[in-house]
C-alpha cells in the first residue's frame, strides 16, 4: 500500500475529528454508541450469570431431564463453605 494513501486518510481522520470544530459533536455521537453497546453487553452478561446462578441452587433434576448437569459434589453455591471443627 502507497503511503501518501495512507497519510492522506490519517490526516483527513485528525483534521476532522480531532482538531475539527465539529469534534465534541463528532466524539460525543461516538461515545453515546459506545455506551449504548456496552450497556447491551452488560445487560446480556448479566442475565447469564444470574441464570447460571439459578441452575446451581436449583433442586438436583439431572436424573429427570436429559442433558441436564449434576450438581457438583460440594452443593449449593450458597452454603456456609467453612470448614467443620473436629473433636
């Protein structure tokens, strides 16, 4: 690829968007689709983890329903998970 293609393009991007009188109207556009797509991802990340969650306390149905996975062996994920004192 041709350099001056490139500086042409690099120097056209900073002389609009950086240095240009429009650039506060420029980045705040940006940052709005930005937040808007991260809010998103958040919001989806989120609602996995919670039904993540539901799954592990939910009662042991892994015989009932096929494809369904055990409860792992140490329970709840909400049980007291300190350990017991002996005698």
């Amino acid at each position: 690829m041709r350099e001056d293609a490139l500086l042409n393009g690099i120097f056209g991007f900073f002389a609009e968007r950086v240095f240009g009188p429009r650039r506060r109207e420029l980045f705040e556009q940006d940052l709005k689709q930005v937040d808007l797509e991260g809010g998103k991802k958040a919001v989806v990340r989120l609602e996995a983890l919670e039904r993540s969650i539901e799954q592990l306390d939910a009662p042991d149905t892994a015989d009932s329903k096929p494809g369904a996975h055990k409860r792992p062996p140490w329970g709840n994920v909400s049980q007291d998970s300190r350990p017991h004192e002996r005698d």
